[in-house]
C-alpha cells in the first residue's frame, strides 16, 4: 500500500508502486552503509538507478525525459524515495529543483543541452547558493560575473552545496549588478556553469548525517561562462530563485515521509517482540502513546504535503506559504519522530545495530537546508498577511460577534485612535 494512496490517483499509484519496489529490491543496504562511512562521496549508482527506471524529473514533459505527470505523483515518488535516507533523497529530488528553473526560464537549446540529459541520468546537477558569509541572506551574495563581451567571468565561492562532489554543470546565482545602490532583487543573475578545471569542487564537510550526498564547496576563479548560459533574465535572477524555492521546499518535505514510515515501522516492530516484565514493550501505555504520536505527525505531514503540491499543479496563488509550511512542519515532525522512534527502542537505538541512530543524524539537517525553518515563518506570517488584508469583507466578520462589540471607544489601536475617542468624549 502506498502513502496516504486514497489520495492518489491511478498514474500517481502506479508511479508510487514502482518506486516502492525499487526501493525495497534493487538497491543495496551495504552501498547505503559506505555512504554513511564517507567511502561513497556521491551515491551516483543510485541516481543511475533512478534514470534506469525513468523516475527522475517526471513531472516534466516526455519531451525532455521526464514523464507530463503531475505534482500530486512527483511527492508520492519522493515519499516512497524517502526510505533510503536525505543523501539518496538530495539526489534525486534534484532534477527537480534544478529543472524548475531550466523548463521555466530556460531556452530550448539549455533544455536540450542540461535538462533531458539530467532527466535520463546522463548529467548530474546541482544548485549553489549559500556562500561562506551567510546562507539566509541570498541576496547578499558576493560572488559575482563580470561582463566580458560574449562571456562573464565568475569569481566567488559557494559552500554546502549539495551534490557538488558528482555534479557535472551548477546552477549559480551570482552578482552581475554591482552598482552599490542597486535594489537588492536586482544585483543577482542565474548562471549555468559546467564542471571544468577552473571550478574547484572540494568534499570537506565532515557532515553529522545526509553522508555520501556529495555536500562540497566551489570555488570559481575568473571561469569564463558563455552568454548563452545565462538562465533567466539578466538581473533577474530573484525571479528564479522565488520560482525555484517552491520545489526546493516540497521536495525537502516530501522524502522525509519516507524516513518517519522507516522509523515508525522499525519501532512499531521492534516493540512488539522486546519484552520486559513480562509483557511485550508496545503493552506499555507510554510506549504506545509515543507510536500513536509519531503515526500521527507522519499522516498529518503527508497531508500537508499533498496539499502544496495540489497547489503547485493548480498554479494557486498561496503557493509560496504553503511550500513554506509543509517545509517548516514536516521537517519539525520528522526531528521529532526520529527521537521518538529511538526512545521506544531505548539504548539499542543510540547504537548502529539499527539505522535509528543515522536518520536521527539525517533528519537533523533537514530543519536548516532551503531555508532555515525560522526563515519559513517569516515567509508564512508574511504571505499570511498579505492575502488576509486583501480579503476585507470576504468572510463573516466575527469581530462583531462580541457582547460589546459596539464599544469603539475601547478600541484603541495607536496614539491618533486614542486622542480620536479622547476628543470625541470632550464633545
């Protein structure tokens, strides 16, 4: 049975289906381990696996090697991709994230030349972004692209970016306007740039989880990148970026699904057969309180999942909030299950006889990637606002259901409301 498979429809089942058997037959736990070890720094035969059955990318058009399936499938692929940790995960959502900002701001000739080789696993790719002064702050970016007639000459450095260590081209935002007075949504452009000897890709970080994903850092030192790579308007590059946040933020929650049915399912068997005193452990009110938390925070997070990614296939306007909060809950949720999943098994949990102890390491991570869950609120709140404001007369107006609701003299809001009431009690 699939994930939350009532809510899917015949293609995403069917899609859901294979990727489940992929997962559990074909690909091998001791490939998994070595990851976790750092002996595999990017887990390519995976993403080959994935290209093999045409899993990559499938909510884009046949045309470039995905499949013209929707959104509501591509999470339910993820969720089914999820079991085999965030690196496996990280590799293959990526075709997504990086193929957003090629189908929708790319021109054909990219399209042919980067996404459908991607899509068939021919090419690896890879979004950079954070830089050593600051991840949140994107728009500070100071790596940057001189204009040099019909190239741009990169300089700058990147770091944490995922996958690095196998990718073959990056997505690169990079300054291009560096007029000091320029707004801050008009200094950054979007390049593609290939892997070639003057882009240094190191594999340092000696990561707590998410191993084996190829996590590095670039360093560009005056690469000469060709007009034609330049992705999206010139200056424009907060246009891709607020586009490409959107997979960014489905595709960070959706795997973890996977992760927490790992771990719950894990737990829920390891609790049925560990007796003690006398009783099977799941016996235990207090054990079965925290399985019954964990399934619920697991059904409540594919709920909210779906729900972004219906809204991503209709275009709705709250997309942007709804990414943000199925990003900022389901990462939560699943730091949190994976702490409950190792306080059911007790101390074999915190042991590596059993995984618990790596997606707790894994699960970690996932709060700060694509935006650290506390940027999520401020873009929740923020959207939040925004669309209340404009909805005045929309809904009932429950304000008025108070017993004194006609009191205006007590409602004061700012000093002009209390010198208003003041002046108007003098008359």
């Amino acid at each position: 049975m699939s994930f939350n498979d009532f809510l899917l429809d015949t293609e995403a089942l069917a899609v859901s289906e294979e990727a489940r058997l992929m997962v559990r037959d074909e690909i091998d736990p001791e490939y998994l381990r070595a990851m976790d070890r750092d002996e595999i720094k990017f887990p390519r035969k995976i993403y080959e696996t994935f290209a093999r059955h045409n899993l990559l990318g499938i909510r884009f058009p046949k045309k470039y090697g995905g499949r013209g399936l929707n959104w509501v499938a591509a999470v339910a692929a993820m969720a089914e991709i999820g079991y085999l940790g965030t690196a496996c995960g990280c590799a293959y959502v990526m075709p997504d994230i990086v193929g957003e900002g090629l189908i929708r701001f790319g021109t054909e000739e990219q399209k042919m030349k980067y996404l459908k080789p991607m899509l068939e696993g021919k090419l690896v790719a890879a979004e950079a972004l954070t830089e050593p002064r600051g991840g949140s702050d994107f728009f500070g970016a100071t790596s940057r692209a001189i204009d040099n007639g019909d190239h741009f000459l990169v300089t700058g450095q990147k770091r944490f970016v995922v996958g690095a260590e196998g990718a073959d081209f990056f997505v690169v935002y990079v300054r291009t306007n560096l007029d000091p007075k320029a707004s801050p949504y008009e200094r950054i452009s979007t390049l593609i740039i290939d892997r070639s000897p003057k882009v240094e890709v190191k594999y340092l970080y000696g990561l707590m989880g998410t191993r084996g994903g190829g996590t590095g850092r670039l360093t560009f030192r005056n690469v000469k990148v060709p007009k034609e790579n330049l992705l999206g308007p010139l200056n424009g590059g907060a246009l891709v970026f607020n586009r490409m946040m959107i997979p960014e933020r489905i595709t960070s929650a959706a795997p973890c699904i996977g992760g927490m049915r790992a771990g719950l399912e894990l737990a829920a068997r390891y609790t049925d057969r560990r007796m003690a005193f006398g009783k099977k452990i799941r016996k235990f009110q207090l054990v079965s309180a925290m399985l019954a938390r964990g399934i619920t925070l697991m059904d409540a997070s594919a709920g909210i999942v779906y729900q972004a990614a219906l809204a991503a296939d209709r275009n709705d306007p709250r997309i942007r909030r709804l990414a943000s909060e199925a990003k900022r809950f389901v990462t939560d949720n699943s730091w949190e299950i994976s702490n409950l999943v190792m306080q059911m098994m007790g101390g074999i949990g915190y042991t590596n006889v059993y995984p618990v102890e790596r997606a707790l390491r894994d699960a970690r991570l996932c709060q700060i990637w694509t935006g650290t869950n506390q940027i999520m609120d401020l873009m929740i709140q923020h959207d939040y606002y925004d669309e209340l404001l404009k909805q005045t007369g929309k809904y009932r107006q429950s304000e008025l259901d108070a017993e004194n609701a006609t009191a205006e003299e007590e409602k004061i809001y700012d000093d002009d409301d209390m010198w208003r009431v003041l002046e108007t009690e003098n008359k």
